[in-house]
C-alpha cells in the first residue's frame, strides 16, 4: 500500500513512518518542517517538503506517487498556543484539512484517516469517555479539529467510495523502544517531556499548572497512550477500512493518571527528586480526559500494549538520555 503521511517528520507521523515500513507498505512523507525533523524521517523514504494548504502541491504527489491511502497527522497541537493564536490554528489545522480533501477529491484518492484529539470533548461530564460523548471543545484547538472532522464526515456522506476514519488521541507519550525516535518539540509543552528535560537540567523545575482541580490530588489527570501502540492502531485501522466506510475510535489505555502521578513515576524513572513549582491553570485545561478504548478493541482487537506509565516514561527517557538536545 502506497501510504502518503502528512506530517511525517513529527514525533507521531516519524513513528507512523517506521511503523508502516516494517508492515511492508510504502510511505511517502510530507512536511514542512516548521515543526517537524528531517532526521527523524527513516532513511530512503521520499520527503516532499510541502505544506499541506498546498493543494496543487498535494494533489500532485498524490498523482504521481499513485497513493492508495492517506494518514493525516500535520497539525499545530499546543493548547495554550491556540488559545493566544486561534486564528493561526483554524488555518493550519481546519483549512489544511480542507485543502487535503479538496486534493484527494480531485485525485480521486478514497481512504483517508485523521488524527484528530480528546480536546474535541471539552469537559465531559462522565468518564470513561466514549466515542458518543457530546462534542464541545473549550479551546480553539479541539476546535480546529472538530470543524475537521466535520468536513470529513460530511464530504464521506456524498461520495460513496471515500471511507475514512477518525481517531480522537488522548496523551501521547513514549518513545521507539530502541531510542531512536522520540520527542521533540519547540516550545515544548507536554508533561513528560518538560518533565525529563528537567532530569537533564535543560530547565530549572517543572510547573504544575493548577493543584485546586476537582479530582484527588488536585492536579489534571490524562490518559497517556504510548506513541508505538498509537501508530499500529493507524495501521490498523487503514487496513480495515472498506469502500465507503467511517471509522470513529478513541485511542487510550482506558484509566487515567494525575499531574503528580507522572512526576512521582517520572522522578523514580530518573532516580532522584525535581524542583516543582505549583502555578495557576492553563486556560483550555480541562480537569479530566481518559478514554473508554472499548470500540476499537470489539471492532478490531486493537488494545494498548504498554499500560505502565512508568514504563511509557523509561521509554522516552532513553530517547531524552540519548538526545539530549533533540535531534
């Protein structure tokens, strides 16, 4: 299968890349760069450096590398950023859905999978949550990415071949399990990233953002997936997907873990204590996102394999032991 990825040189599209290299399909990448590593692309696959609000541009590499399916993952992902710039997200992240599709409709390319986001739910009121839950985002993030499914679901509704899926991410985390591949982002804003840079000494403390949050120890809680499981359901998931089908997942381990949680499993990872600062709430944040996971695995058998958050750190940090500056 000839596999375009968007965002191929980030840290889940880089693992998506490799993952679908060793299933014997074909990627072709495509990045900007913006935010993205050439180095963390897998040797010999082609890189069109391309912005996917390129739609010519898409459209002919679509053509010409006679695609059979698409995994879109190009999207700007800070919630705080989005919230101070929600202009720049709507047009990065819902404009270059549009673009995408407009390219895939014209190549006649029918099988699509999106990576959408938890943030797309806001604040639900029931936890574990499922894929029915209501939608109702409270950051221009979620947003972003909830006008993108609808646009997808609505172009699929009139053309019968197009089959797509969506999957709602919670906390990705993890790296390869070799080191290789791992995390890197600027500004970095994920917990145990800024948590093991820290470890490093790349930052003086960590700060946790609000400890009066309505859950035991008053800090958020997230479900965290490892970015290895997350990348095999894609694949999965685009294996499966019949003409005119439309696929919605969550994508988590099913229980989720606090802000303190991660830096107690973090600091035992590391083998010694961080300076914490405690400061005031990040605005977007709700106080609780972990997923009920049971859909995709009746459906397909996908479940997490990596359910330790502790063992999701040490992954990571042999990545940040091993790169210490990114790449």
């Amino acid at each position: 299968m000839n596999v375009l990825v968007t965002g191929a040189c980030g840290y889940i599209g880089s693992h998506a890349v490799r993952c679908l290299l060793a299933a014997g399909h074909r990627p072709i990448a495509l990045d900007d760069l913006s935010r993205g590593h050439r180095q963390a692309l897998a040797p010999g696959v082609p890189l069109l450096e391309l912005d996917v609000r390129n739609s010519e541009g898409v459209y002919a590499a679509l053509k010409s590398y006679r695609v059979d399916c698409v995994l879109h993952f190009a999207a700007l992902a800070h919630v705080a950023e989005s919230v101070t710039d929600p202009l720049r997200y709507f047009d990065n992240n819902t404009v270059g859905t549009l673009s995408l599709l407009r390219a895939m409709q014209r190549a006649s390319i029918q099988r699509l999978v999106f990576s959408s986001t938890c943030a797309t739910y806001g604040e639900p009121t029931q936890m574990p949550i499922r894929e029915e839950a209501k939608q109702e985002p409270i950051n221009p993030y979620g947003w972003s990415k909830l006008f993108s499914e609808r646009m997808i679901l609505d172009y699929a509704q009139q053309a019968p071949e197009f089959s797509c899926a969506i999957l709602r991410y919670f906390n990705v985390a993890g790296s390869a399990a070799d080191g290789s591949l791992g995390e890197d982002h600027d500004p970095e804003t994920h917990l145990i990233p800024v948590i093991l840079q820290a470890a490093l000494g790349k930052r003086s403390h960590v700060t946790i953002f609000g400890e009066d949050y309505d859950t035991p120890d008053g800090t958020c809680i997230r479900d965290y997936v490892h970015v290895e499981d997350l990348v095999d359901a894609h694949l999965q998931v685009a294996s499966a997907l019949a003409a005119g089908q439309r696929r919605i997942y969550n994508l988590g381990v099913g229980r989720g873990h606090s802000v303190r949680e991660v830096v107690n499993a973090a600091e035992s990872v590391v083998g010694r204590p961080l300076k914490l600062e405690v400061g005031p709430r990040r605005a977007g944040d709700p106080p609780a996102l972990f997923a009920d996971p049971g859909k995709i695995q009746r459906e397909l058998g996908w479940t997490a394999k990596h359910t330790d958050v502790r063992r999701i750190i040490e992954s990571a940090w042999r990545w940040f032991e091993r790169h210490p500056d990114g790449y």
